[in-house]
C-alpha cells in the first residue's frame, strides 16, 4: 500500500495493544476523504465494546486529555 492508497482509503484505522483501534483522520498532515472513525471502524468499535465491555472510544480520550 502507498501513502497515496492510505489518503484516498474510505477509511482508515490504526491496531495498537494500548488503544486497540485507532481511528484515523489524517495521514502525513492531510485529512482523508471521510469523516474519522467511518461506518466500518465503528461497526467494529461497537462489536468490540459489546464482546469485551470496554469503550475504546473512552480509552482514547482519556489518554488523549492526559498528554
């Protein structure tokens, strides 16, 4: 995949072991064609939180406010 791939994506997220999944809005400083997190990182966010009961959504805010 090229960074031009990546930018044009309808979506994109990143895996991580701290936050899990990582919504992504922009890549090298320009924002990708859709808002962030699209349908289907959503879908998975909710599937997620729904089988483990954690919100990844809090997750990343909370960390996110601390820096």
């Amino acid at each position: 995949m090229t960074t031009f791939d990546a930018i044009n994506a309808d979506e994109a997220f990143l895996c991580t072991t701290s936050f899990a999944l990582l919504p992504v809005g922009k890549i090298n400083g320009q924002t990708l064609r859709k808002e962030a997190p699209g349908p289907l990182t959503k879908k998975i966010i909710d599937g997620f939180r729904e089988r483990v009961g954690l919100d990844i959504s809090d997750q990343i805010i909370s960390s996110l406010a601390k820096s």
